[in-house]
C-alpha cells in the first residue's frame, strides 16, 4: 500500500513506475514494403507508433517503440524487417 500522507511505500511505488517505463524499450524507424501490411498492423497493435507515412513508392516508413518481449515477439514474427533496418541503420553509420 502506498500513502501519499506520510510516504509508506512511495519508494516500491517509484521503482516499480522504472521498471514498467524502464530503458528497456526500443525505438525503431522501419522501411516496410507493402506486402508486409501485417507488420504494420502489428507495431498498431503492440507498439507505440509515434509515425506512420508511406513515401511516393509505396514503402510505409513507420517510427515506432517497442517494449523489451514486444522487440523480441516482432524481430521473431518478422525478421527481414529488422534485418533491414539494421542493415539500413549501419550503413548510415559508416
């Protein structure tokens, strides 16, 4: 139980606020084609999409962050994407 009156608990309140909001979360800028529509529907569904536009070819560049186990299930379910994301995010690296 936590008290806002007389601070019982406030301390297991904060660390567990660090653990549900912890650095844990990826952010992503993802290229994907169409055909990959279910991707899309995906990051809707269990990320937080700050940004989905398709360009002039019809690729949907989607900004998205994603929980820990929600990275794992969508690198998982759709590896080529992230592939080619990375890929993408080292040869802007070099």
């Amino acid at each position: 139980m936590t008290s806002a009156l007389n601070g019982d608990g406030v301390e297991e309140l904060l660390n567990r606020l660090d653990e549900l909001l912890g650095s844990d979360t990826t952010s992503l800028h993802l290229a994907i084609a169409p055909q990959d529509g279910e991707a899309i529907a995906w990051l809707h569904r269990h990320g937080n999409v700050r940004q989905s536009e398709p360009d002039g070819e019809g690729i949907t560049h989607v900004d998205v962050d994603l929980a820990g186990p929600e990275m794992g299930r969508f690198e998982k379910k759709f590896p080529l994407i992230v592939q080619d994301a990375l890929t993408e995010f080292v040869d802007a690296a070099e």
